[in-house]
C-alpha cells in the first residue's frame, strides 16, 4: 500500500512537469547566426536552396543570422516590406556595419522603404530604363550580399524569386538559394555595384517642413508637386511618391525629403 502510494506521488509531482515541458523547451529559441550557420554550412561551404512557404521561417531566420555576423551588406531588392528583415538591418548599421541598397521605384509606394532612410541606410532607386518597344524595365533582382558572415573571409550570396515580405515567406511558392562559391560572389557583386554606380537618385531622411500661406501654416492633407503630405504637430511631413521620381525640379523646390541626384 505504501509502495503504490508513493508511486501515485510520483506520478502526481511529475504530471506537471510532463505537461508543460514541451511548451517551456519550444519556447527557447535558438540564436539565428548559429541557426543559420547549421543550415548553410556543410563540409565547409555554403550552397543550400530553401522553398517557401514551407520553409518560411527557416529562411528568415537564416537570413537575419546572416545579417546579425555581416560585416557588410550589399543588396538589389525589388521589394522590402518584411518588418522582422527592416529592423536587423537597421541594428546592422547601428552597430557599424556597412550597409547599401537599391530598389526598384515601384518600392518607393510603400513606407518600409523610408524606415530605412530614416535609420541613415544609404539607398538607391534604380533608373527606369526604356525596352526596344518602350515599356519600362524592373529592376527585378531579389538578391543580398554578405561580407564577413560567419567568419572574416566568408563572403554569401542570397538570391531567389522571394520578395522579402510576409507573403514572399509565408504564402507564395518561392525560393531562396545561398552560396559562397567565389566566382558566382564576384558576378553578383560586379552586377550590383554596377546597378548602384549607374543609379543616380538617392532617398534623404525625412525633413519637417512648414508650408505657410498668407502667413498661416496649411492645416489640411494636400498634394504637392506629387509630394503627399500630411500635417504633423503643425507641421507638414513630406513623402515622397513615385510620381516624384519623374519630377525633379518642381520637387526641389519644396524641400521636405529630399530625392537628389548622387
């Protein structure tokens, strides 16, 4: 009678533990630079395709290891809207990390893009090119650089059909693919510089502006040469539009967020 009492005892002291043991353990989680150096590394190199949505988390997490040991990053991203992506590199550059990027013009409609200028995060906007039959061109590279990652020679390319945003890693069927061969890292490299050297118009942190009018300050939302704003404290915080990007002179002459020529 003793005995099984004391196994009921036992039972009874353990039961709590064996209930509750999965959610504490699950709930420690796992530093993303080493994360993703489990991941990319194996023998020694990196080359390692990720599909999306099933491995979502996964890419973002390595993607943010790899943003957290980078030295330097380097990127050609036709969208950024991913809010856990914005905020690593925005501590990256904090933390002295070189960090440069361009986007297509299309990104200039959303406000993650600004976030970044905002941080001090250089950033370029592509130059709309002309086909043969006068459409547009995208820049429509969804690629990322990092020099330093994981160890100071180690330089990896990460580059799929992904845009970096909660769709591109949760719903759509995409890919990422990472590697660190040297010859594929000096193309990508050779290729986004040269999109960055040939792109001549740079986004400024953003400027409060006071627009007066017969000595008042305008009190309502209006448009601006193509320049949305929007009253702030009795003043006016300017954004830019992709309209503006078309319309330079005009622009300049109304200050605010300034989108110059490099």
């Amino acid at each position: 009678m003793g005995r099984g009492m004391h196994g009921v005892g036992l039972i009874f002291l353990l039961t709590p533990f064996l209930f509750f043991s999965h959610d504490v353990f699950s709930s420690v989680k796992e530093d993303p630079i080493e994360v993703s150096r489990k991941t990319l590394i194996c023998n020694g190199v990196v080359h390692k395709v990720l599909f999306c949505p099933e491995n979502g988390k996964l890419v973002e997490t390595t993607l943010i290891g790899l943003i957290r040991s980078s030295k330097k990053i380097t990127g050609a991203l036709y969208l950024l809207t991913h809010k856990n992506i914005i905020e690593e590199l925005i501590k990256a550059k904090r933390r002295g990390a070189e960090v440069n990027l361009i986007f297509d013009p299309g990104a200039l409609s959303y406000a993650h893009i600004y976030t970044l200028a905002d941080a001090g995060i250089p950033l370029k906007i592509w130059n709309e090119a002309k086909t043969q039959k006068g459409f547009s061109a995208l820049m429509h590279l969804k690629s990322l650089i990092f020099w330093g990652a994981f160890s100071e020679e180690r330089v990896i390319v990460a580059s799929g059909s992904m845009n970096l945003t909660n769709n591109g890693l949760t719903r759509n069927h995409e890919q990422f693919t990472f590697c660190d061969n040297k010859e594929i890292v000096r193309d990508y490299d050779k290729h986004i510089c040269a999109l960055l050297e040939n792109s001549r118009l740079q986004i400024q942190p953003v400027v409060l502006v006071d627009f007066k009018s017969g000595g008042e300050k305008v009190k309502k939302q209006e448009k601006v040469s193509g320049v949305s704003t929007k009253k702030t404290t009795g003043q006016i915080t300017v954004c830019v539009t992709s309209a503006v990007v078309k319309n330079f002179s005009r622009y300049r002459k109304v200050a605010g967020r300034a989108m110059h020529r490099s």
